[in-house]
C-alpha cells in the first residue's frame, strides 16, 4: 500500500510540474522605434492609424502564442506586419541611404538555444526578418551582408521585390530634406585631416521595428528590423542587426529589442549587458533596462529605448527620447502607446 501512494503521489507532482509548465502566460511586447515623436507633430488620424498598425501586429503575433505556437513564430509574424506597413522604417516604410537605396537590417535569436540570424545591407528581400529567420536556421552562419545575403535568402525561398518596391513618398521626401540640412555641415574629422564623417542627422537615427515574446513553454525570442538612418553613406550599419547589441534572447534571463541611436548600442553591448546585469548582476529586468537605457547610454550622448520580457513575463519598455511607438499583450490585455 506504502509504494502505491508513493507511486500515486509521484504521478500527482509529475502531473503537477507538466501543468506548471503549460500554465506559463504567453507575453508580447513590440516597438515601432523612438526618437523625436512629438505630440504636436503628429494629427489625432495619424497617431491613430499608428496605434491600429501596433494593435494588429500584436495580434497577429500573440493570436499564434494563443494558440501554442513558439515565440519565435510569434516575434517574426509581428515584425512581418510591421516591416509591410508605410508607417515604420522597416520593409515597405524603409528609409533611403544618401544614393537613393533601401538597404534593410534584420536580426532574430532563440533563446532556447541562443542560436540567431541577421542581415544587414539587403536591397530585394520584402521582409527581411524572413532573411534573418532563413540564415539561423538554413546556415551554419549568424550573418550575411548585401548581395550575398538577397541571393542565399532568395534561395530559401524568402520573398524577392525589385528595389522599388520600398519606395514611399514620405520617406523620400525625408531623404531630400536631410540631404539639404546636411549639406552646408559635412563634418571633418580634425584626427585625420581630409576624411568626411556622415553628416550629423540626429532625427534620422530611431526608426526600427522590434518584438519580444515569451511562450507557454518558457522559451524566449526577439526580432528587430530596420532600414536604418535616413542619408547614411558608406554602408553604415547599425545595432539593429548585431547580436548582443540590438537584438538579444536567452532563456536564463530576458529578450530584448533595441531602438535608437545605433552607434551608441552597439558601443554597450546594449542587449547582451542588460542580460548579464540580470544574470551575473542579479538585477531585475525593470533596474537592468533603466540603468542602460536611462543612466549609461545618455551619459555616452545618445538616446532611444528599447522593448524586453523576461523568463517570468516582466516587461520593460523603458526610453529617454520624445516618444517611443510601442504595445504589449499580457494577460490577454492589449496595451499600446507613442509617448511617455
């Protein structure tokens, strides 16, 4: 009789721990990146027709939580509906480089097992976190830049558009009017007489798309997409695309998508040390965010914010800019926003 009900309470706590496990509140926070969004600036239709694009992207993403789906599958179907809408600098709204092109940015990670993908400088991919997505997955590789990138993720099947495709009147437009402020300010580097730096363009460097996501097993993931600064030249890229910097997922600790002054992340290590600060720190996710985001990276001389969940569904959505485009589903509760 003693080793039947030892037997029976074994099953009851193994029962337990599997229901446990299940009963874990799927989480979905994502941002439609930050920077110099003013109240004023923007018309009640406009600030609607933002809300509306973050509420369908939530949706979108969470409806796959909802129904067992991995975060992985959920941050790529919110970033995906982000990247086809004009309204953010990601995909169809990308912003144009000083020549005239869209060149787009993309990272995404596991925190399962900390494997991820990235792009950076593709012209012909319409979403290019399906690009990221594909060189995690179908390579041994984490990243792949330019052409070469358009062609291994064409090969996967990923969609291909002509360049054109991503051209948007108002981004156009953005183009030319930071072509005109910049051109009177080319800015010499006094260490290395004769050598032009790209041009200050402060209000070009925030737009980025992002999601974090934590599932109902416990697993973790984040996605960014961008097409980077309005006029920037020489290939620039930013931390949208690099692993640790702007885009971050591990399981021990939180997910976490960056948006804001790119070179400045990427000299934090932005995503990765708010990771660390839990871990080896053993800081919360909402003190890990805020001494980044609100302490180290102004003390450097750049802004932004960023979105992150961490393994017990905490979130954080933390920015020192004007605004940040932004929304979380926990619960079952929608929740969006723009400004602080």
């Amino acid at each position: 009789m003693r080793v039947l009900l030892l037997l029976l309470l074994g099953v009851f706590c193994a029962n337990q721990f599997v229901m446990g496990q299940q009963a874990t509140k799927p989480v979905l926070v994502i941002h439609g990146g930050a920077g110099t969004i003013l109240p004023q600036h923007i018309t009640p239709e406009k600030e609607k027709a933002y809300k509306d694009a973050l509420t369908q992207a939530l949706q979108a993403g969470y409806a796959i939580l909802n129904a067992g789906g991995t975060a992985l599958e959920a941050v790529t179907a919110a970033v995906k509906l982000m990247e086809d809408s004009p309204l953010f600098n990601a995909g169809k709204g990308a912003v144009f480089t000083n020549e005239g092109r869209n060149e787009l940015d993309a990272a995404i990670m596991d925190g399962s097992n900390l494997k991820a993908g990235a792009v950076a400088g593709i012209t012909t991919i319409k979403n290019p976190i399906t690009a990221a997505l594909a060189v995690m997955q179908k390579s041994e590789h984490v990243m792949m830049t330019g052409s070469g990138a358009d062609k291994f993720a064409a090969a996967q099947g990923c969609e291909v558009v002509s360049p054109s495709y991503f051209y948007t009147p108002e981004r156009w437009k953005g183009l030319l009017k930071a072509k005109e402020a910049d051109s009177l300010k080319s800015i010499l580097d006094h260490n290395t007489p004769g050598a032009v730096l790209q041009p200050e363009n402060r209000d070009g460097k925030y737009g980025t798309v992002g999601a974090v996501a934590l599932d109902a097993k416990g697993n973790l993931a984040a996605a960014t997409s961008t097409g980077g600064m309005t006029n920037k030249r020489f290939g620039r890229v930013g931390d949208a695309p690099i692993i640790g910097a702007g885009t971050y997922a591990n399981n021990a600790t939180c997910a976490v998508s960056c948006t804001g002054w790119g070179e400045y992340f990427i000299r934090l290590v932005m995503a990765k040390s708010i990771s660390d600060r839990m871990e080896f720190g053993r800081q919360s996710l909402a003190k890990a965010c805020d001494a980044l985001v609100m302490d180290a990276l102004p003390k450097l001389g750049g802004d932004g914010g960023l979105i992150a969940v961490d393994k017990n569904g905490n979130i954080a959505m933390p920015f020192n800019t004007a605004g940040m485009y932004r929304g979380s589903i926990k619960n079952g509760e929608i929740s969006v926003a723009i400004f602080k």
